[in-house]
C-alpha cells in the first residue's frame, strides 16, 4: 500500500493483520544445515507447538494485470541524494513461468556484472554512469519486474542519464542477444545458483520460497535445468514484446538543490523570452 495507507492505519488493524497472517498454517520453517532430524522436530514442537492456528480466514486475491503497462510512465522525485539514480521498470513474466527465465536471462545480459551490456557501454565506455544493473524481482503472481538500477557519475545530468539508459535498451530491442550473450549470462547465473546452495542460509531461504510461493520446495533443484532450457530466441521474444516503450516506468530520483537550480533556472529562461 501507499504511505497513506500506512498513516491511516489504526492499532487495531495492525492487531488484527498479525492475528490474520502471522500463524503456524501460514508459516513455513526451513532447516538446513548439519542436524539431527528427530530433535530438530522435538525442538520446533516445544518451540512452536502451543501457538495456535490461525481463526481468522485469509483473502488471497488473484491479481489479474496486463502483461505491459501500455505506456511509458514517468516520475521525477527531487530527493537528499548526491548523485541522480534511476530505476527502470518492464512489465514482466510471474516468476516461474517459462518466460520468466528468458526474463532473467535478458536483466543478466544487460546488467549482471561488469562485462554485461549496461556496464560496458554506461560504465566503461560514455562514462556516464558510476554503477548500473539489472534483476528481476521474482514475483509470484500478477506480473514480475525486469528493472535497470544506475547511479550517474558525478557531474552527469538526471536527464542524461535516464536517456542514456533508453538509448542502450532501445539498441538491445534493435539488435537483440546473440547466443555469445545468453551462453555468458546463464554461466553467470548457474554460477549465482551453486553459490547460494553452498550456504545454509540460502538453502532455507529458497526452500522457503518455493515452500511459500508454490507450495513445493523441491522445485528449487529445478532451476538450473529451467535456465539451460532457455535460447537466444526466447529472449529476444521477450525483448520485443515487453521492452517497448509501451511497457516501461521510470523513478528517476534528482539531488534536491540541483532540482531547486533547474527550477530557477527555467524560470529566468521563461523572463526572459
């Protein structure tokens, strides 16, 4: 919700929304690590075991959207930062869909590390920007999100570069992946994936998710084998149907006193004529 939303809630609601949600039948416990199973199941029993299920049903709703936002939206937040920062939002497959993997192959090829698109040509070559990347979200349900995060270097105009950032995106739609592209990413990507099962925390983490979000926590040793299904063409399908400019929102973020500055500015400008 808003932060109007928030404002306008009471302590009773507040009460009643933990009473609602925060129960042991809406709850998933993972466990990893070196344990004994029968008294890690003794310890969540005396723990866990005398707090009651939840009374209150729970509303799910079914969020139904369309697959882009059918315009590009706009917003520019005059903020205490030092440097202009943009965030630029696509529309995207739910999170374990079959294109949603051709998602996340796309965000890795324009901005998973140094060598992807986004830092090789923001970073490295137009020094424009300080830092840039890209990831999904992994929602659910509804729609997900593909978003592009960079920071300006010092110097460089908001402006400059939310239209640096269209230009290298609006050239990916233009040229599209190569299979060099897609073979890099997923080596990324797999790499991301070993490294995270190899701590306990993630292991959790992700059974949890998968636990929660599709109630089959075994569906995390699939991943892997989803993302080698993925080919340059399902990710160059993405990118035509949902990087447009039909499909793209914009929170562009701009130092307050450099806000103040072109503001005074326009006005002077507008005397004068």
């Amino acid at each position: 919700g808003s932060m109007e939303d928030l404002s306008r809630a009471s302590l009773d609601d507040i009460a009643e929304f933990f009473r609602t949600y925060y129960t042991p039948d809406n709850a998933v416990i993972s466990i990893a690590g070196d344990f004994e199973p029968i008294a890690v199941k003794a310890w969540i029993a005396e723990y866990f075991g005398e707090i009651p299920r939840g009374e209150t049903p729970r509303i799910r709703p079914r969020m139904e959207v369309a697959p882009t936002f059918g315009r590009w939206l706009r917003e520019e937040v005059p903020d205490d930062v030092a440097l202009p920062r943009l965030f630029l939002a696509f529309r995207s497959p739910v999170f374990g869909s079959e294109a949603y993997y051709a998602a996340s192959i796309c965000g890795a090829v324009l901005g998973m590390r140094s060598g992807s698109r986004l830092h090789r040509r923001l970073v490295r070559e137009r020094e424009i920007a300080a830092e840039v990347q890209a990831f999904t979200y992994d929602l659910p349900t509804g729609a997900d999100l593909l978003v592009v995060d960079a920071t300006a270097r010092p110097g460089v105009a908001a402006a400059a570069l939310h239209d640096a950032v269209a230009e290298e995106v609006d050239a990916l739609r233009r040229d599209g992946v190569t299979a060099e592209d897609v073979s890099r990413a997923m080596a990324l990507v797999e790499t991301d994936l070993v490294s995270a099962m190899q701590m306990a925390g993630e292991r959790a983490d992700r059974l949890s998710m998968f636990a929660t979000y599709f109630n089959d926590p075994e569906l995390v040793n699939q991943q892997t084998e989803r993302y080698r299904a993925v080919t340059p063409g399902r990710v160059n399908a993405f990118i035509a149907e949902r990087l447009g400019e039909d499909n793209r929102a914009s929170l562009l973020y701009i130092p307050r006193d450099h806000a103040a500055e072109t503001q005074t500015a326009d006005a002077t400008m507008q005397v004068v004529v």
